[in-house]
C-alpha cells in the first residue's frame, strides 16, 4: 500500500508544480502534458461510488468503461472561446482531452454501474460482484 500513496503523492507534488509554473507564465516542455482529473472514489458494503467536477466537460464526448477492477473515464473539455483582441492571463479550468484509469478494490457487476452527468458534477455507482460481497457462513454443531 505504501507504494501506491507514494506514487500518488508524487503524482501531487508534480500536479502542483506545474500549476505554480504555468500560474507564472510558463509551459511544460516535457512531452505533451496530461491532464489529471481528481476524483473522488468511496467504498460501502455494495458498491463504489465515484464523483469528480467536470464543469465544461462536452458530455457527447464523455466515455466510461470497466474492465475486471479497472475503471477508466475519458472525455473532452470544450475550449471556451474569448474575443479575437483579448488574450488569457490566467485560466484555471480544464481543457482539451484526458483519460484517467482507476483500479478498485473489488471485483464490478457490470450489468449494475450507473453513471449520471449533471450540472458539470459526473457521479457513477459501481456495484461489487457478487463473488466479492461477504458471505455468512453457517456453523454446524454436532452433539
């Protein structure tokens, strides 16, 4: 588990860096930078539940998608336009495409996930496998 919080915490620190470079006017030179989406994943008896805020999200170009514990989310941002004469200074929201892969904890019945886009807010409910709920077993007693 240490591994996997420290990637994550990696994956944070470099997140912010480029915020606070791209915040002073400058851009990545590394590659072609991709956009991270923070989600937020919680686990009850039955079921995941994911949530992330993606206003400007072009839901027509929204694609989710389960295979085995993976759950992967792509999508794109529309651009949002502005005046020929202007120019940005600052822009903080997403744009253009991402795609991000969750893996969860648990086996899906993928016959049950329901996702919902609404007001820029994108929840999906995952519901565990049957093989992966507890299972009561009971006690024989002899005598």
């Amino acid at each position: 588990m240490f591994g996997l919080q420290f990637v994550n915490e990696v994956g944070n620190v470099q997140r912010e860096m480029d915020q606070l470079f791209r915040g002073l006017g400058f851009t990545p030179t590394y590659g072609t930078q991709v956009r991270q989406i923070e989600f937020q994943v919680a686990e009850n008896d039955g079921s995941h539940s994911v949530r992330a805020s993606l206003p400007g999200l072009d839901s027509e170009k929204l694609s989710i998608s389960v295979l085995g514990r993976r759950l992967t989310i792509s999508g794109e941002f529309s651009n949002p336009e502005i005046p020929e004469d202007s120019r940005w200074h600052r822009q903080e929201r997403h744009r253009g495409e991402f795609e991000q892969n969750i893996q969860l904890s648990t086996n899906l019945d993928i016959e049950k996930i329901e996702a919902e886009y609404v007001d820029g807010i994108l929840n999906i409910t995952l519901a565990k496998a049957v093989s992966a709920l507890p299972k009561k077993i009971a006690v024989k007693v002899n005598g």
